[in-house]
C-alpha cells in the first residue's frame, strides 16, 4: 500500500488490483537473489538510479556488466583524457578483484541486490494483472523499453522494483523457467511464439510433424487477445508476473551479501584502451 495516494484515480485503480491479486494468489513462492549495479551521481544527493535490468544470477555477472558500462563509457561517452583514465582504472579493477563497490570522478557505483519472487494461488502461478502495461504488437523485431533501467530510490526501507514477466512450463508439480524477465506481458508472449517457433525445436530435435505442431499452436497463441496460457503436446506454459524487492539502506541500496554463491571470477573483458582513446587488442604485436 502507498498511503497519501488515494486522490489519484490510477493509483487507486493500480491498488485495488493489488489487493484482489492477493487474495487471488495469497501464496509467495521466492525464486532467490538477482544482481545488477547502480549509480549515485554527485548531483543526485542521497538517491541511487538503477542502470541494469537486475537480472544477473550471481555478483560477478553483475560486475562483468558494470565492467562493459564502464569501459563502453570511456569508448564513447567522453573525450576528456582524465575522465577516460579514471574510467579504465576501475575497469582495472574490476577485471582483477570481485568489488562491490567503485567511486569515479565522484560518482559511485554499486552492486545492487533484489528478490525475486512470485504469487501462486488455486489457479497456479500469478498471471499478468490488468493494470500492468500492455503493448498489442506481435513484431518480433519490437521491444518495450526496461522498466527497470533509470529507475531512482532513495527512501530506505524494502522498495518494490516495476514488475517483469516470464514464461514458465510447467514440470510435473512445479514450474520451470523459459525465458529471462522481460518488461511487459506482450513481450512475454512475443518470446514464447518466438520459442515456439525457432527455438524449441531445433533444441529438442522435435520431428517435422511436432515441429508443425508448435508452428500451429504459436499462430493459435498469436490470434488471442492478450492470452496468457498455451498448450501444446501435452506441455503447459504461462506467462506469469514477477516481482523484486530491493532493499535501501541509509548509505544506499543493498550490495551482495557474503552468502551469495558466486561461481564466476573477475576476468578481463575488452581490449587494452588508453586515456586517448587508442584501443589495442591483445593479438596485436
């Protein structure tokens, strides 16, 4: 709830589609930590921007993102000498030690961490809600906006991140995931046609009578309006609402803690840059 809102008519449409969303799927079902990174610009007083979707599975996929932002910043983002060698010096960094956190040129960045989780109820796992935004296109070659990226916090306390959706099949008694979070509804729908029809079947080796199959039940799927349930060969897949919760503490969001696997090391990404912007690749003599 988000008091001192009730005057906005969205908001109180948005809230009481929340209240009915959780009755209708009381059960909180947690999926685990995701990882992206931050930036809190002078300018900017104590509020943090979120510059990655917060996808990532583990710290250092997180890291190697920040990595490129940095490194792609020093490439094309600036034409100041300085500011590019301090650019690359945490790029050093980061290819070398597993950091949470780096300041450069006054701005900090940071390794921010989210929970994931979803709502199940009697009817399964949570689809989209109405008030949820919702692009008509099947183009597949069309992508809404991150909802994610840009998005500021400051307030400390647990703030909830803008919904992502994903498609799930269902195994046995429990769900799996097929895609990665994506921004909106249709752009889940849109990667499930799209999995149906080119990634399915050559991953599974499918016959050309069961790869037809998925081909029919694809275009099926694209005739609805706004559907968010499929059924094809016996396999069942949703889209199905996701929800993160970032945690805000007075110096900022939280970074990784140290119980969270990390399976990866810092390892270096891109070519050797100098402050001149003069790029060498390691192959070169």
């Amino acid at each position: 709830m988000r008091p001192g809102r009730w005057d906005d008519p969205v908001s109180q449409v948005i809230e009481a589609d929340a209240v009915t969303s959780a009755e209708r799927y009381p059960e909180v079902v947690a999926r685990g930590p995701l990882f992206g990174f931050a930036e809190q610009r002078p300018e900017d007083g104590p509020r943090w921007r979120l510059l990655s979707d917060l996808d990532a599975g583990y710290p250092q996929d997180a890291r190697d993102e920040l990595n490129s932002h940095l490194w792609f910043k020093a490439k094309d983002g600036t034409n100041d000498p300085r500011e590019r060698r301090a650019l690359l010096d945490a790029v050093a960094v980061l290819e070398t030690e597993p950091v949470d956190e780096l300041t450069v040129d006054g701005t900090r960045y940071r390794i921010v961490r989210a929970d994931e989780f979803a709502r199940r109820g009697k009817a399964g796992m949570e689809p989209p809600r109405p008030t949820d935004p919702e692009p008509e296109s099947w183009d597949r070659d069309e992508r809404s906006p991150s909802r994610t990226r840009g998005f500021v916090v400051s307030q400390p306390g647990p703030v909830p991140l803008p919904a992502t959706f994903r498609v799930l099949e269902r195994r046995g008694c429990s769900w799996s995931m097929t895609t990665s979070q994506l921004p909106t509804p249709q752009d889940a729908r849109r990667a499930l046609a799209d999995y149906l029809e080119e990634f399915l079947p050559r991953m599974e080796r499918a016959t050309e009578a069961e790869a037809a199959l998925y081909a029919e039940a694809a275009a099926a799927f694209k005739q609805r309006r706004r559907p968010n349930e499929l059924h094809v060969l016996g396999r069942e897949f949703r889209i199905t609402r996701v929800e993160r919760t970032l945690r805000v503490g007075p110096d900022g969001p939280e970074p990784p803690r140290p119980s969270d696997p990390d399976i990866n090391a810092p390892m270096k990404m891109h070519p050797t840059m100098d402050e001149h912007g003069m790029i060498t690749h390691d192959d070169e003599d």
